[in-house]
C-alpha cells in the first residue's frame, strides 16, 4: 500500500513540474467547468421555468420522451465542452514532452482540427452515460434491495469497464487523429498491451487529490467557523465563497495534472519513453498486469 502511494507521489510530482513550466494548462479546465457552467444555466432555467420537469415526473408519456431527448443533448453537449478542452490540455502537453514550449493558442489549435472527431466521440460518450444512467437510476428505484444492489454493482463495473477502455482515447485523437470509434479501440488495445488492467496510479492520485480536497475544506471550514463568530451572517457568505473557490481551484489543478499524465502514459505506451519529466519505471508499474 506504502509503496503503491508512494509511486503515486512521484507521478504526481512528475506532473506538478511539467505544470510548473507550462502554468497556462491551467486554462483548458477552467474553460471546461465555466462552459459546464454555462450550458447548465441555459438548459435548465428555462426548462425549470416550461414545467417540463414536473410533466415528467407525473408520468405523462410525451413529456418524459422529450425529457429524454433533452437529457441526451445536454449530455452530448457537456461531453462536447469537457472533450474539447481535455484534447486541447493534452495535446499541449504532448508538445512538452516533445520537447517543445506550447501556448494556449496550440492547445486550441489542436483541439479545433479535430472538433468533428471530438463531436463523433462525445455522441458515443453521452449514449453510454445516458444508458449507464438509466441502469442505475432503474436498480435505485427497485422495491426489491437485492436487485436493487446488484443492479448498481452492475452499473458500476460497466461504468468502470468504459473508463478503463476509453483512458487512452484522448490522446489517440490528439496524436493519430483517427476517428471516434477507431480511438476506442485503440485506447483499449495499449491500455491492454502495455500495462493490463490495473488503474493503480490513477487510483493513487485520485486519492491525493481527495486529501488536498479534504484539508482545503477542514481548512477554510475552520476558517469560516471564526469567521462567523466575529461578523455573523457576512461571515458565513465569506466563507462560502471562500470554499468554492479553493475546492474549485484544487479540482482545476489536477484536472490539469491528470491531463498531463495522461499524455505521458500514452507516450510511453507508442514510443516507450516519456519525456525527461517522468521516470520510465513509474510508467511500467503505474499498470502492472497481474
């Protein structure tokens, strides 16, 4: 376990110096959650004010498909924002590794060219969310506990199935410029060939970033207790606004730490080297096949 932390602290540091060097990655997530942001506010104010949400709900048979057909788009939608600005992280940070100095220009340059590629992909991606979604909201509705449980066990390792396949594909689409379906396939067949099944990195810095997570919130939480005795209701309003941008802030950086990551994975898994930013070995144990 010490060991397995430990390799997940050195990627992380691996990627922190690559961040460090290239401080404008920081932009492409912050695009990606202001454009979340913005299409939630187009879709579901307006949607909240028709009363099609309560139409759904009372089972009326027209207003759930619309709700339905709603439901995929704003997937499609959103999946299109993130896609977008995760090729156009990875893409500059695979100019790094190549040893060249990339600006937020060539991210969304790169990231442009393949914009029907991206499309293609993000329609693949919202069908799967939207099935996987019903799968579960279906076990979760169950009168039945057991089949209620096994039904989101089942959702959770095809959910998890989906991720391991398409870990990879962002980079396929950066670098081979294939179509969406061909960057699935390829994705799964390097995951497979080069490191098995096993996501013990990811996991790791998963788990480094829930403990940055974490003392951000215990930290402006205290913060906000004080806050609170001395000024009241102000306080407290500080100190909301204070938490969202701290947990936002800590949520950009490592998206921008996974997308580097994630370049380097791929690069190692087509050339067998990663750049003088990270270590080989942390690459070849980062997925050891069992």
């Amino acid at each position: 376990m010490f060991r397995t932390f430990g390799r997940s602290w050195q990627l992380f540091k691996a990627s922190l110096a690559i961040l460090r060097q290239d401080k404008e990655l920081l932009v492409f997530p912050l695009i990606s959650a202001l454009g979340l942001i913005v299409v939630s506010i187009l879709f579901f104010i307006p949607l909240a004010a028709s009363g099609i949400f309560n139409s759904a709900s009372n089972g009326g048979t027209g207003s759930q498909i619309i709700s339905v057909v709603v439901g995929f788009l704003f997937y499609w939608i959103t999946y299109t924002v993130v896609i977008f600005s995760q090729t156009a992280l990875v893409g500059a940070a695979m100019i790094r590794l190549n040893g060249g100095d990339p600006t937020v220009k060539d991210g969304f340059r790169i990231a442009s060219e393949r914009l029907g590629k991206i499309i293609g992909y993000a329609s693949i991606a919202a069908t799967v969310g939207m099935i996987l979604n019903a799968i579960q909201n279906s076990a979760r509705s169950s009168d039945n506990i057991v089949v209620s449980i096994i039904g989101q066990i089942f959702a959770g390792i095809l959910n998890m199935a989906w991720n391991l396949i398409t870990f990879l594909v962002v980079p396929v689409l950066v670098v081979e410029n294939v179509g969406p379906i061909e960057a699935i396939k390829r994705s799964g067949s390097y995951l497979k060939k080069t490191w098995g099944e096993n996501l013990v990195a990811t996991a790791g810095m998963g788990f480094i970033s829930f403990l940055f997570m974490l003392a951000g919130f215990l930290v402006v939480g205290a913060l906000t207790f004080l806050l609170s005795n001395i000024m009241g209701g102000a306080g407290v309003v500080i100190g909301m606004v204070l938490m969202v941008a701290v947990l936002g802030t800590i949520g950009l950086f490592f998206s921008a730490l996974g997308g580097i990551f994630q370049a380097a994975l791929y690069k190692y898994a087509t050339e067998g080297t990663t750049g003088d930013q990270f270590e080989p070995s942390l690459i070849t144990e980062a997925f050891a096949t069992k």
